[in-house]
C-alpha cells in the first residue's frame, strides 16, 4: 500500500480473525452479544429481540440520536422512520425523497437530521421534534450518498456519485465549498472530531483528507484494493479505519508525525460499514455476508462474529453509551445488539 510521492505504507500488525463461535440468531429473535465471547464459559448468549421487523423496508442507513433515546432508519422506499430506541415503537415517518435514502446523520445538538436522498441528488434537513423539513440542499449532479454534521454542528459535509464531495452552511443551506479530487465517486464522508479534516472514501481505490479550512487536498491514501465504501475517525481523532471491496478492514495511525501505517483485518465479505464504539475500544464492521465483525482497537483481534440477518447488514451504529449496537439490514429488520461494559 502506498501513499502520493511513492511513500510506502507499512503495516504495523494484521487484524487476524481466531476461532470464534458465531453467535446466531432466527428471524423472530437475536441474541445479545457476550463480550468477550470466551469470557463467560458454558453460557448461552442470553436471548434479545429485533427492534423492528419489516415496517423499517429495506434498511440503507441507521443513526441514533445523540441522546439515545431515537433510533432514525432510511430505506430503500424513500422513507425515513424515527423509532424509539427502547421499544421499537414508530415516532415519525420522514417523506420528501424520491430516492434511496443513503445517509442519515444527527446534528450534535440532535435537533436536526440529515438526510441523503440518494438517487434525487439532494439533502434535506428535517426538524426532529415536528418532522418538518427546514431546507433542501441542491447542487450535486448525481446520487448523494453520505452526509456527516461537523462536530460543531455548523456545517455538514455531503458525497456523491458525480465524483465531488460538497460543504454545506447548516444555518442558511447555502454551499460552501466543492472538494473535487478524484474521478472516483464519493461513498463516504467523516469529519475528525476537532472538525479540521474531512475523510473521504473513493469507490476506486483510496480515501483522501482534506483541510476543511483550505479547502484542499491533505493527504491521498492510495488503497491496492477495488473500492473504499466506509471511512470513520476515531473518537479521540488518532486513528482512522475504512473498509472496502477488498474484504479487509484497515485502521490507520492518524497522530503519528509520518505518514500513517496500516492495520489490516480481515472479514469474510466486502464491508458495508464500520463503527468505532464512543470510547474508541471497538470496532464494528457490518458485511456483505449477512454478519458483524468485532474487533479490539488496541491488540488487532478479533472479538467476534455476530450471525442472523439474512441478507447483507448494511449499516451499524453504536447507541452513545456504547452498550448497544444497532444493524439495519435489506431483510427488513433492524436489530439491537447488548455491548457489555469492559472493565
């Protein structure tokens, strides 16, 4: 793997799956997840529930509100649906798009939602408390697929099938900037927590940083692989992980004063999405193949395979307490995963 100029990225370690018994689940129930699985000998995960089965349609996206208290979900029909988190009862339904919708992100107050209207090639944003939709952004001249707040709330970034990633003035909805970088279209898009950098992730092969202030191009980081789909900062801005076509996830050293070294993990399928969970410990990749992948930030193994959607899982989210993880998958269901504290 190489960076621009013929740097060479060296890995430092490989994320290795070991043994791990898959934990399944029917389509009438899931389990929770025993964290780590080997820690509880002779024990049967303890038996959960899917949140939402079939109302959700074909589940694209997922996002929980910062409190914890809203589970939002887009699907492939064009609706958005707010759920409470805890029963799984429908708040709102969300309609405007006449596309997929390919993104949903909360405002770091959580009175706004984003959404991406897929193949409409617009952003809405919707008031969450009355369900009204505030403003239409429009510019992108293909599918819009990402969107992400900045942690300040103040902009929101977009990606798009026409090869550009867009920033947005959240107050007026006006434009801000167009980030044109490579004829690649834009799958992902994730700001650092200090807001500085904006993460983009290329269908063709690599994931650029960009300085949000300038405007410009940072650092490319050219990937061997066939497509980049997902890419998220770390909690604490040090690491960077992305997943792709190549059926790998990598993990990148972001605070280092050189240019960043790989980790590579591997999964049985392309990766859909991936999560670090809020305290940066865990990451969390939902595949092609129907599964989530865990895995430790810190050692590089992997901490377990979860089992029961069945079709791919297209998205997953951590709740901000980091004790859930919730997977949206095209079969219908929305499933809630328990994440126990580490000690």
């Amino acid at each position: 793997m190489a960076g621009r100029g013929g740097h060479r990225l060296r890995p430092e370690c490989c994320l290795r799956p070991h043994k791990v018994k898959p934990i399944t689940a029917s389509l009438a129930a899931c389990f929770l997840l025993t964290w780590p699985p080997a820690s509880l000998p002779g024990r049967e995960p303890e038996p959960g529930r899917i949140l939402v089965k079939g109302k959700a349609g074909d589940v694209c996206c997922l996002a929980y509100s910062p409190d914890g208290n809203t589970l939002a979900s887009g699907c492939y029909e064009s609706a958005i649906h707010l759920w409470d988190a805890a029963t799984g009862e429908l708040k709102a339904t969300l309609r405007g798009h006449s596309g997929y919708i390919g993104a949903l992100a909360f405002s770091p107050d959580g009175t706004v939602l984003a959404s991406a209207g897929g193949s409409d090639e617009t952003i809405r944003l919707w008031h969450v408390a009355t369900g009204k939709c505030l403003a239409t952004l429009r510019g992108h001249q293909a599918a819009v697929v990402p969107v992400a707040f900045r942690p300040d709330g103040k902009m929101l970034a977009s990606g798009s099938h026409d090869w550009t990633a867009r920033l947005w003035d959240v107050a007026t909805g006006k434009p801000l900037a167009t980030l044109e970088g490579r004829c690649q279209q834009v799958k992902e898009v994730a700001f650092s927590p200090d807001g500085r950098t904006l993460a983009t992730a290329h269908v063709g092969d690599a994931v650029i940083l960009w300085d949000v202030a300038a405007g410009r191009k940072a650092t490319v980081l050219e990937d061997e692989g066939e497509g980049v789909f997902c890419v998220r900062f770390s909690p604490d801005g040090k690491k960077l992980a992305w997943g792709g076509a190549i059926d790998k996830v990598f993990l990148w050293d972001v605070a280092r004063n050189v240019r960043p070294a790989a980790l590579q993990g591997v999964a049985d399928s392309a990766i859909c999405s991936i999560a670090f969970s809020p305290d940066g410990t865990l990451l969390a990749s939902g595949n092609y193949d129907k599964t989530i992948c865990f895995w430790d930030v810190g050692t590089g193994r992997q901490q377990g395979i979860l089992r029961g959607h069945t079709d791919s899982a297209r998205r997953s989210a951590f709740s901000p307490d980091g004790t859930t993880l919730a997977s949206g998958s095209w079969d219908k269901t929305i499933r809630l995963w328990k994440v126990p504290r580490r000690r």
